[in-house]
C-alpha cells in the first residue's frame, strides 16, 4: 500500500510540472474532450451507461481494452476505429508529459 501511495505522489508531482508547459495544458483539454466525446457516443449508439462508456473510452485511448465491453453496431467499430487512431497520439502525449514531469522533479531532487 505504501509503494502505492508513493507511486500516486510521483505522478501526481509529474503532473503538476507537466501543467507548467502550454503544450501540456493543450493536450490535457483535448484529451478530456475526446474522452468526452467518446463517452457520449457510446452512451448514445451502444447504450453503454455513462461509467461504463467512460471506461471503454479510457481502455480504447490506452490501448489496453476491455473483454467486456465491445461495441455491437457496425457504426459503433467504425466509430472505435477512428476513435483510437485520432486520439492515442494524444493520450500518449499526454502520458510523455507526465513521465517527463515525474524525471524533472526525481533529477531535481538529487542536485
């Protein structure tokens, strides 16, 4: 629990000097609309419940995917097809921001 703790503490001092960069704070907007975006459709298309559709989005954007959930229209797979090649580049940034955030503040540490 404690590695946890310690773990989150990284990453959440990563993310607060990640939110120094403009580039960041652009990413970071897009990539809560696109989650958002994501979220409403398959709310709407797939008639997945909001928390379910938000965790699909989230594993869709990530690249982990879910066994659980798929979409069941062809408008749906079309969708999750164009959803992921738009918005992975943009999680990834995201995720570099982050990363780079979380070294900066562990380099910083040790001078």
């Amino acid at each position: 629990m404690i590695s946890f703790l310690l773990t989150v503490k990284r990453m959440l001092t990563g993310l607060l000097h990640a939110f120094k960069e403009k580039t960041f704070k652009t990413l970071f907007i897009l990539t809560l609309l696109i989650l958002l975006s994501g979220t409403l459709f398959y709310r709407e298309v797939e008639h997945f419940t909001v928390v379910d559709a938000l965790y699909f989005s989230a594993m869709t954007l990530t690249t982990v995917g879910t066994a659980e959930l798929a979409p069941h229209t062809d408008l749906g797979k079309i969708f999750t097809v164009i959803y992921t090649f738009a918005g992975i580049g943009v999680i990834f940034g995201v995720i570099y921001y982050i990363a780079k955030g979380i070294h900066f503040s562990s380099s910083s540490k040790g001078k």
